[in-house]
C-alpha cells in the first residue's frame, strides 16, 4: 500500500510521531498506534471507530488529525468541519466544542485567531501557528 510506504518514509524525519498521522490520514488509512525505542519503532493498526466508541483521548486525536488535514489542505479546522467529519447535527454543536475545548487544553490545536468570536474561531495545529 501507498500509505505504508508514506509511513515508512516520514520515520526518517525528524520527531516523526507528529507527521505520521498526517500522513496516514490524507491517505484514510486506519488508524495507527506508534511504539518506539533506540533499536526499533512499531505500528499497531487500529479499526476505524465511532464517535459513540471513542474515549476523550481518540476523540483529542481525532481532532487534532482532523486540524492537521484541514490545513495541508489550506483549510483550518471550524466547529462545523469538525461536526461533519464526526456526522454530527446542528443542534449537538456543544459536543463537539468540548472536544475542541479538550484537544486544545492539551495543546494539539490552537485559535488562528485569538480575537475572533466563538462562531468564527478557526484553529491550526500547534505546530502551524504563527506564535510557535
């Protein structure tokens, strides 16, 4: 598979655990688990899952993949992107606030704008912020 050699390629640069999934993510690839020590790294492979099956951390991980693609794409991730990759409707929007609210206080995603309103807050991986 394409996505595999993608992995393989990105563990030659540098903190790799950041852009795997990236890259197994633009490719809609299974998730992934990474191990890794001196001597060698593993992937375990995980099933795709629903959002009724996650625990917080999936649901942060998911997020922030989610923040990652969209930019890669030169998309930032909203509130509404974010309820369609889920297949959430309107009226739960709360739920998925307090997955950006969580995937955020761990620091993954940050505002691209600090001072826009909540309705239009947009938001990047830490890694593409300007203030990084």
């Amino acid at each position: 598979h394409r996505s595999w050699a993608m992995l393989f390629f990105a563990r030659a640069r540098p903190r790799y655990e950041e852009h795997c999934p990236l890259s197994i993510s633009v490719l809609n690839s299974p998730e992934r688990r990474l191990s890794e020590s001196v001597l060698h790294f593993g992937i375990q492979v995980v099933s795709h899952k629903k959002l009724a099956d996650m625990d917080k951390s999936d649901r942060i991980r998911a997020c922030y993949l989610h923040a990652c693609l969209k930019w890669v794409n030169n998309e930032r991730m909203t509130n509404s992107s974010l309820r369609e990759r889920f297949g959430i409707k309107t009226n739960n929007r709360a739920m998925v606030s307090r997955i950006i609210k969580d995937t955020v206080e761990k620091t993954l995603i940050v505002p691209e704008n600090t001072e826009a309103g909540p309705k239009f807050m947009r938001y990047v991986p830490f890694w593409a912020s300007s203030s990084s």
